[in-house]
C-alpha cells in the first residue's frame, strides 16, 4: 500500500477523493489540481495628446486601415523613424566671432550645429562625406565654403546672411567689426590690420565715414568686405571699389 498524501482519514479528502480497490492493496487517489490561469496583462495605458491635428489623425486612420494595422502601430513607426532619422546627441557650437573648420575638427566632432556665428569658414580639406556631420547652419552672418560644398551647405541654412564661395587656400584671419553708432574711420584703423595680416569685415548700422587720407592700396589690403545701413561718406579714390562690392542701403558720397 502507498499513498500520495499524509492526511488521508481527513473529511475533507474523504469526500472530495474516491478509494480504489486493486488486488495488491488499496490507493487514495487525489486528483490533479488544475493549473493557475496566467495573469492577464494589464490593458494598455491611453495616452492623450492635446493639440493633435484633426486632419492629419484622419489622414493617418486611413493609412492603418490600408496597411491592415492599428492607428497605434502606425504612429509608434511613424515616431521611431523620426527619433532614427534625429540620431544621438548633437554638438551645438554657437555665439562666436569667427571660426575656421577643417576636416580634422569635423572628424572629433559628432553631429553638429553651427549658430550664432559672425564669420564661419569652411576649409577645403572637407569632403561631400565629412560634411555630413554637419546638421544645421543657423544665424551665420558670413560663411566661407570652397565649391564642392556649395549646394550640401545650401541644404543645411537657416537665417544666415552671405556665403562666399572660395578656391585654392583658405582665406584666413578675418577680424568682423560691426558699429552701432555714427563712426569716423582713421587711416591708423586701416594700418592696424595690415600690420597684423588680418582683414576686416566692417558693417555699420548707422553712417560711416572714412577719413580723406585713406588710399586705395591700404583700403583693399585690410578690408574685404563693407555692409552699411547708413550713409557713406568716404575718398572720391574709393569710389569704385564701394560701388561694385560694398553692400551700401543709404546714401553715398565721395569727396
């Protein structure tokens, strides 16, 4: 005789487990219990989003019923292509003069946004794929690119002010001088970036004035650009110089 628990005179088993008589002795028998259900999952939580467009909830409506899929899957797809296409975590460089980059900075750098810059070059070591590091170009007054970034530059602008296209050696040491008030411009202004081998980007906001002893020579050696907002007063010498390359919105006299 064996049995399969100990309690077997209980009331309890007495009732809910027949005895069987065989040949070789007498077995309790109790029944398997039944297997525990699993825990159902808990439902999914409803998310709001206030705001959503009504239209573009519609359109996306159709494109699940189309695709056989709920509205849900869709729109998870639709945010993980989103956050794939975005990438990790970008580099923002921003709120500087000027900036020279070559292909050795672009290849310590992760993605990356350039803002808030004055003057912003490219250099010409940089390739079509090293530039793809290059995410956004925004709030830049000035940007230097050699040629075969041009149009990939093009696609990454956003409120930036003239772009310069360069070939051969990089131009280099660009110094940008802005004047909010009326400024007078003396000839030891000029000799300043000639001595140091640097060239000026001037912009005025208000009117500048050159002082008659400023040459030609000395003018085109230290400035390369001039944006004025003002009146122009300057050397009758500098006139054709500031009317086929200056960027000039007032008035402009020559004496």
């Amino acid at each position: 005789m064996f049995e399969d628990f100990n309690d077997e005179n209980s009331e309890d088993f007495n009732e809910k487990n027949p005895i069987k008589d065989i040949d070789d002795g007498t077995v309790r028998i109790r029944p398997p219990s039944p297997p525990t259900p699993p825990t159902p999952p808990p439902p999914p939580k409803v998310i709001g989003i206030r705001g959503l467009d009504q239209h573009f909830y519609n359109k996306i409506g159709v494109e699940a019923k189309k695709l056989n899929i709920r509205v849900s899957d869709l729109i998870n797809d639709i945010f993980r292509q989103y956050f794939d296409k975005k990438g990790g975590e970008e580099d923002i460089i921003r709120g500087l003069d000027t900036l020279n980059i070559s292909s050795d900075d672009l290849a310590e750098l992760g993605l990356t946004s350039f803002r808030n810059i004055e003057i912003l070059l490219f250099g010409q070591d940089i390739t079509i794929e090293a530039f793809k590091k290059v995410k956004e170009l925004r709030n830049i007054n000035k940007i230097f690119v050699p040629p075969h970034l041009y149009i990939p530059l093009l696609k990454k602008i956003e409120k930036c002010g003239k772009i310069e296209k360069y070939r051969g050696e990089a131009p280099s040491n660009f110094i940008h001088k802005e004047f909010h008030s009326d400024i007078t411009l003396p000839r030891d202004f000029f000799q300043y970036f000639i001595e140091n081998d640097e060239k000026v980007i001037l912009i005025s906001n208000c009117d500048l004035e050159v002082e008659d002893d400023v040459t030609l020579k000395e003018w085109e050696v230290a400035v390369h650009s001039l944006t004025c907002h003002g009146d122009i007063k300057a050397p009758l010498e500098l006139r054709g110089w500031i009317y086929t390359r200056a960027e000039a919105y007032s008035d402009v006299d020559f004496y």
